[in-house]
C-alpha cells in the first residue's frame, strides 16, 4: 500500500535477499473509485488490507475498501494473469459487505488453509451498529453460520474451531471460500 491520493495498492520487485523493495520498481495495482469502494465520498479514497493468491493460473487481490471505521467497509477482489498486473476489478464488488453478512464494517482480513484443507478468509467486523470498537470477546458477536452469500459461505470463530485471538478493536469472522 502506498499513500498516494489515498491509499493505493502497489506492487514492488524485492531485493534477491528480500531485505527490501527495489527502488523505482512500485506499480499501481488497485485504487479506491466511487461507488461502493468510497460510500463517504471521502478526500482521502482508501484501498488496503490487500492479499494475494493463485487459483488456477490466475491471480486474486484480496482487498478492503472505504474507511476501517465506516460501516460500508468492505471486500472486493481484482484478478491478473501475472502478480504485477493489470488487475481488473470483479464487477459483482463488494463480495463481503454489511449488506451480504449482516455486520458493519466487514473487511481487512487474509487467508488460511485449516486442517481439512478448506481455504477461509478470517476479517474484521464492527462491535455494533454505533462502533467500531472496542471489541467483545470474539464468540460472542459474530453471527453463527454458515450463511450463504452468493459462493462464500461463513461462520463465526469460537475458542473450540481455531486458535485465533480477537483483535483489540474489531471482531474476527471467518468466511470459507469456494
């Protein structure tokens, strides 16, 4: 992430010895653009959080848009044939939103494989309808599932499915992706 006009995504060559990025080498993956990517119609647009992996020879950017703080936070992801682009957006954006799950503020997260192989997206969601934090102990508030929305099916973490902490402002819900 660079902040350049708001927060960019970028991708940099690294150094061979990965100490670093190699100067000069920054292109722009991904921005913030009206609509659901900057419900505020903020100054400052914001694109963060971002995760990338490989299906199938083709790349996924894993990413949040708008403030961590509004409710219309957000997942969207772009595709590429290569890491370093050009990445296009997936025209059915936002693919998790307070619209599709029920929880405000629902974005900045990554990926993980658990035991059975399942590939899960583990995110933040808001404490309630009026804040964004602090957080409850993690079982507590986040809906239990699973819940279909379009392909992704989620549910919420519990002492019992994962070793996972609850972060000090923000809830933790997990979605399996398929």
């Amino acid at each position: 992430m660079k902040l350049q006009n708001g927060n960019r995504i970028f991708v940099s060559e690294m150094k061979p010895d990965l100490s670093d990025v190699i100067p000069g080498t920054e292109k722009e993956c991904i921005s913030s653009a009206p609509g659901w990517e900057n419900t505020a119609n903020a100054e400052w647009p914001v694109a963060e959080g971002p995760t990338v992996i490989k299906h199938k020879n083709l790349y996924y950017l894993i990413y949040s848009a708008n403030d961590f703080r509004n409710k219309d936070y957000a997942v969207g992801y772009a595709t590429s044939t290569s890491p370093t682009g050009p990445w296009k957006k997936y025209a059915g954006n936002p693919i998790i939103s307070r619209q599709l799950v029920g929880q405000n503020g629902s974005g900045h997260g990554d990926v993980l494989t658990d035991a059975q192989g399942n590939l899960l997206y583990v995110l933040h969601v808001h404490y309630s309808d009026k804040r964004s934090h602090p957080a409850p102990p993690l079982s507590s508030h986040c809906r239990s599932g699973p819940a279909k929305t379009g392909k992704t099916y989620w549910r919420r973490i519990t002492k019992r499915s994962g070793s996972f902490r609850p972060n000090k402002s923000r809830q933790q819900c997990v979605f399996l992706v398929t």
